[in-house]
C-alpha cells in the first residue's frame, strides 16, 4: 500500500502533466493551439429545454400532471442524476485502489472522492424531505399506472452496490433468485438497458471493498511486509499483544460497570458480556470466522486496520487513517439512505406492498439492517484500545517518524 509498499528512492509513476504546459512529445513540448469557435449559451451547454422536456412520465408533456407526480418524477431524475456521479467517482476510486502499488500521491484525491460521494448520497436522502410535502391521498392519485415500476428496477443504485463489493449471497431475498436481475428485465422478459448494465457491472472486478483489501493485505505492520521472512511472526506477534492489550482494557471497563450495577444479577449479565466481547475481538484479530484459504490474507487485513488506526499519526499511515474514515463516512450515509427512505416510504404508504411487489417498508428495513460491505472497517472499533495501552511501536521511523527520545 498502502501505500505502504516500502518508501521509494525513484520517483513514483505519475499521471499529471505540468500545468498549462501542453503535452510532452519526445521531450519537445507541443503548443496549444486556441480555436475560435462561437460563444457559448447556457441553455446549449446545460441543455435546458430538453431536461425540461422530460418530466412527462407516461405522458408527452407533464401539462396535465399534477404538481405532486411532477414532483414525483423530477426527484427520481435528480437522484438518478446523483447515482451516476456517484458511480463516476466510485470507478475513479476502485481503478485507484486496484493499482499495484496504489500511487501514494493520489490518496488525497481518493478521499476527496469519497468524501463527494458520501455528500452526494446526503442530497439524495435530503430529497425524501421534499417528498413527504406530498399525502398519501395526493400520492394515491397516481401510483395505480407506476405499477410495476419501482425504484427497485433503479439499475444505477444495484450498479453502485454491485461495484462497491455487495454479493448476491448478502441481499435480502424478494421470492426468487436472482430476483435483483429479473427485476430489470422488460415485460416480455427481454433484457432491458438497465439489465445490461448491471449484467456488465457484474463483470467488472475488482469491486471496491476487495481492491481496499489488497491494498490493505499489504500494510507493513511493525515494519515487515507481505513476504518478508518474519513477517508472519511480526503480524501474530502484533495480534496476541493487541488482543491482551484490548482484554486489559475490556476487565478495567468491566470493573467500573460491575461496580456500578443495581443487582448481582446485573453483575454477571456484565461479566458474560464482557467475556463474549474479549473472545470475540480475539477470534475476529485471528480471522477464525473466515475460511481457512483466506485466514492468513484477512488476519493481515484486520491487522492492518488496526496498525493504521492505532498509529494513525505516523506520517506513512496517516493518509490512509483518513480513507479508512472517509469510506465509513460513505456507508454511513448510505446505511442513513436506506433508513431515510423507509421511513418516508413508511409515512406516505404505511406498511402496504411496494409497487415492484416487495412487502414494502419491511423489504427496505431488511436492506438497511444488513446491506454492509466495509464490515472490517466497522468492526475494528469495537476492539480499539486507548493510546496509553497500545503495543510498542517498533521501527517507527520506517513509518517516517523518528522516534522521540
Ligand atoms: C412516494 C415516494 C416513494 C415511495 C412510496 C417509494 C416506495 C418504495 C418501495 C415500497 C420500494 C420497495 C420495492 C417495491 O416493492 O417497490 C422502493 C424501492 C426503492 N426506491 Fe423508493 N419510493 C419512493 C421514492 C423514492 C425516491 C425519491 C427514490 C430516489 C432515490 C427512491 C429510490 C428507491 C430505490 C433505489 C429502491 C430500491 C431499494 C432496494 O432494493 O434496496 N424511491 N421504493
């Protein structure tokens, strides 16, 4: 990586030109020429008067609609709109992450890249707020010729899930497999463009969540990497002296509680749960819920998030401290999304089924309770400890700090 493939003496590979420099050709630099053309107008550049040509729905023009369904379609367009520059930005990160090494000069780009998606996934959910200006009485007027449509033949937002790393085997289930997939096609069963789509994203790997862990997979952790020849002893070394740290810490916590508690039937619901979060944290560090192919790789990776966040202000960890956070801004927002749009969907249709034949609001709280993809990232905060009991940092001034005297 992470960046953190070891510091080079050569200068990394970069895709930036020199600013208004042209380009180089065989060390000769090439003039921009100035072409004169006509001005430009807004309305040829932003193309107005065809956007506003197309809040029709069904109908040629939206004269005859109702400000409601106009209201209706334009916040479906203008969040459509925001998935696609949701899904730039995504492709732009992902193809990033997915470079051997991933260039540490782009990481500060990257975060702002994810920081404009989680933004843009903020605008969407503000948009709900807008809809629920609409009753179930106004919003009944229309809804019998949607049917079955949905948002859930929204091909761009299973595009963005799919890219972001959700599997099949993670999505709540609406009756028949592969249900997402039938669900865009057209009524004879044809392939609709919203199919293709996804169909072609389906194909497109790496998706987010694996390039982060590859790149991740490579962190050198108390100064050894992937490969070197103590590496694996370093990484279990770091594991065991973070779990006793982490346990330390969790029977300090515990005292406090037990000592504070009402009854002793309190005390030991305490003692039991702390038990469970110590062996937990321990069995997670030591990737035992994985399958034995990929333990060592996701031991790595675990400890990794863990490395970086605990030593977060060596200068070599410190950029990708802050993409780790901006990727659990991003999902944050977007479990928030899915929430938001429940409960406006629960406040305008109750618990009535979906147009697209879901049970509804209940199909959509499933979706927010357990459509994760950063899992990882979300888990090693139940383990981090206090700076005061970590580990002993060890060759801190490969991470590029001398260490203090
Ligand atoms: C009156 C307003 C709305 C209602 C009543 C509504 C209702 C629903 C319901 C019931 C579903 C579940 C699938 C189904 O059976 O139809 C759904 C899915 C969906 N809706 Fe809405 N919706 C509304 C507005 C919006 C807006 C403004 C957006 C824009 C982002 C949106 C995006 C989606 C998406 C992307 C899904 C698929 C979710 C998934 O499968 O994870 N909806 N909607």
């Amino acid at each position: 990586m992470v960046a953190l493939a070891r510091r080079r003496k050569t200068r990394p590979e970069a895709d930036i030109e020199p600013l208004g420099r042209g380009r180089r050709g065989r060390g000769a630099l090439v003039e921009t020429a100035v072409v004169p053309r006509k001005p430009t107008a807004y309305w040829d550049y932003i193309k107005v008067e065809e956007l506003l040509a197309l809040q029709g729905g069904l109908e040629p023009t939206d004269t005859g609609l109702s400000n409601d369904e106009v209201l209706f379609i334009t916040v479906h367009q203008i969040d459509e709109l925001w998935f696609k520059l949701i899904l730039r930005e995504l492709i732009t990160v992902r193809n990033l992450f997915a470079k051997v090494p991933v260039p540490e000069q782009a990481l500060a780009s990257a975060a702002r890249g994810i920081r404009r998606m989680t933004l843009l996934v903020e605008h969407v959910s503000a948009h709900f707020e807008i809809m629920e200006t609409m009753t179930t009485r106004d919003y009944l007027a229309f809804r019998d010729k949607l049917n079955p449509a949905s948002g859930f033949q929204s091909g761009q937002l299973r595009e963005i899930e799919v890219l972001l790393g959700l599997s099949d085997a993670d999505r709540v289930p609406l009756g028949d497999e592969q249900s997402y997939m039938n669900a865009l096609k057209a009524h004879d069963g044809s392939p609709s463009s919203a199919y293709r789509r996804v169909a072609a994203r389906l194909h497109d790997k790496p998706s987010l969540v694996e390039a982060i862990r590859e790149w991740l997979s490579r962190t050198p952790i108390q100064g050894t990497a992937p490969g070197d020849p103590d590496d694996d002893k370093n990484v279990n070394a770091f594991i065991e002296s973070y779990s006793a740290a982490h346990e330390k810490c969790a029977l300090e916590a515990l005292e406090i509680a037990k000592s504070t508690a009402l009854a002793a039937g309190d005390a030991e619901r305490l003692e039991k749960r702390y038990a469970r979060e110590i062996e937990g944290s321990r069995a997670f560090l030591r990737a035992e819920d994985c399958p034995e192919a990929d333990r060592e790789r996701m031991k790595r990776i675990r400890a990794a998030l863990v490395f970086i966040e605990s030593y977060r202000e060596l200068p070599l960890l410190a950029w990708p401290r802050v993409i780790i956070d901006e990727l659990v801004a991003f999902e944050q927002a977007f479990v928030i999304f899915r929430q938001r749009h429940a409960r406006m969907v629960e406040r305008i249709i109750g618990q009535r089924t979906g147009t697209g034949g879901s049970s509804g609001v209940d199909y959509l709280d499933q979706t927010a309770l357990r459509y994760r993809i950063f899992r990882d990232i979300w888990a090693v905060r139940t383990l981090l400890v206090r700076q005061s009991e970590l580990p002993e940092l060890r060759s801190a001034d490969f991470y590029g700090f001398v260490t203090a005297p």
